[in-house]
C-alpha cells in the first residue's frame, strides 16, 4: 500500500475486503508482521460473522519502506496507521496492538480523534486490544530500570537488546540465527527468555524473533530507540464512552511490567485488564490461545454495536 508521503506499507489481508469488522495487527519495535502468524490463522474461524484480518509491516520495519531520522516517530507510524485504515477497512476496525503496535494505537488515538468519534454512525475504530502496552512517566522509568531504555545518546540501541545481540553474534557467528545449533540452543534461549519470554518459550518462537530482530539491527533498532522512549513518557489513552478496550499483560514481563499496563487503562470505564500466567514480552507468540479470547470478545461487542445501530 503506497502512503501519501510516497512510502510503502507491507500488508497482508485475509478475509472479505466488505466485512463488516476488519481487525488489524499492529506490531511491536524490531518485529514484523510474522508476529502474528498464530492470530492471524485462527481469528477467521473464532468469530461468530465474517472478518477481514489485516496484518502489516510498520514502516522502518519488514517488507515495508525505511525510516528516516524524521519519519521514525510513533506520531508518524500513528498517521500510517489512519492510512491503512482508510484505505483497507469498509466497516468498523478493532485495532490490537503489541507494544510499540499499541503505542502506535495511542497516536493514532491522539492524532486523528475523528476516527473514534462519530454520532450519526458507529464510530471508524470501534474496539482496541493493547498487548503489553504502557505509557508514562512510571513505564519510562520501568523501561530504563531493565535496560529497554536508551544508554545514551551515542547509543540509541536498548541496552538489554544490544547486549543479546553481540553475546549472540560472537557465540553463533555473523549468520546468528541460520547457525543455531543443539548444542548452542540452550545458551541462546537462556539469554532471550530473561528479556523477552517467560517461562517456557517454544524454540520455533524464539528462532523467529532473533530473525526479526535481526533484521533490524541496529539501524532500524537505533532510529526508532529515542522517539518511542520520548513517547512513552507522555502518552495516555482516552476513549469514548461504550469503546470496548482490553489491555492484556504478560505476568513475567520484564519490558512492560502488568502494573503500568493497568495504569494505562485507569479511568476507561469500559477498559479491562487480564494478565497471563507464565508469560513475557512476546506474548503474541508465546500465548497466541489465551489472546485469541480477548480479541474475539472485541469483535463481538463491535458487531453486536453494529447490530443495534441498524
């Protein structure tokens, strides 16, 4: 899809392009959209009507055109989004995202009000799902305390990622992740599930996300790092009421941690928080069936709205 500033979006569509409620996928920082692969099948068949499912590559991120120094910015990837929006969804839209996607949420939220608002129709974007999502000056600190933050400004790289990565690269090699062997497996996975997994991440999840983080490191790593540290600070959700918001939590996640999940969502009368066991960061891989519920639950108020609007 080709942005009105002549950059391109990587997107993936499932389902019919008129459905009623199309859900789109918004991921998290030096992700792509393959985060979503176990949402993205299972969605279609879990809701009670016919859905579109639109999955896509945030700019600077995959397949889809890369950041400069000035288009790196959450406030940027929140009008990309209100592009895509237009231009992908014929009915009603539930936003879920995951991180840096759920931030991206947010922006959306605050730059283009419009789209949350309407009173002679039910509104463009209708429902959101904010997987481990936190905003403020208490997730800023929360970020810094576990190294998610920047070092310095010399360094605009995690600490904790920049850390993994050269641990990695000089235990594996340049080829990082094609080199991945048994007998390595064990000390790479030690080193991912401290930052990013809980307790018992799948090796098929954990070979997938160093290869989207490699993909992106370090310059798309470094070009975002400052703007979503910067944002994250003042950023804040309100809603109309009746939107049906859900922020899900991983209990052992060390990047976002459950309470500042919640705090996000303090004061939305229709905001509800759930927390899963056992997991981390990387919660659309580690517990796609526990996120499958809550999405769904979304869909069905939306649809439901829509009902009562005819």
């Amino acid at each position: 899809m080709r942005l009105s500033d002549g950059a391109a979006l990587h997107v993936i569509r499932d389902g019919p392009p008129d459905a009623d409620v199309t859900v789109v996928l918004a991921h998290g920082y030096a992700l792509d959209h393959r985060c979503w692969h176990y949402l993205a099948a299972d969605l279609p068949a879990a809701v009670e009507q016919p859905i579109q499912v639109v999955s896509y590559d945030q700019r600077g991120h995959g397949s889809s055109s890369a950041a400069t120094a000035r288009t790196a910015t959450v406030e940027q990837l929140g009008d990309d989004l209100a592009e895509l929006i237009e231009h992908v969804a014929t009915g009603s839209v539930v936003v879920v995202g995951h991180s840096m996607g759920g931030l991206t949420a947010l922006a959306l939220r605050e730059r283009h009000p419009a789209l949350f608002e309407r009173t002679d129709a039910p509104p463009t974007v209708a429902g959101l799902v904010l997987l481990a999502t936190g905003a403020g000056e208490r997730a800023a600190e929360a970020r810094a305390a576990t190294g998610l933050a920047v070092e310095s400004s010399a360094c605009r790289i995690p600490a904790v990622i920049n850390r993994l990565m050269w641990d990695l690269e000089s235990l594996l090699g340049s080829a990082l992740v094609d080199l991945v062997t048994d007998r390595s497996h064990k000390a790479m996975v030690t080193s991912m599930r401290w930052s990013l997994f809980g307790d018992d991440p799948h090796q098929d999840d954990v070979l997938l996300t160093l290869r989207m983080i490699r993909d992106h490191w370090p310059k798309t790593m470094a070009l975002f790092r400052t703007a979503l540290d910067d944002y994250v600070r003042h950023a804040q959700l309100s809603l109309p009421a009746g939107t049906p918001v859900i922020g899900v939590a991983g209990e052992r996640d060390r990047l976002v941690p459950q309470q500042q999940v919640a705090a996000l969502l303090d004061g939305i009368a229709d905001a509800t928080t759930f927390v899963l066991p056992g997991t981390g960061h990387l919660i659309p891989l580690e517990a796609p069936a526990l996120i499958l519920p809550r999405v769904t639950a979304v869909v069905h108020a939306v649809q439901r709205r829509l009902r009562e609007a005819r």
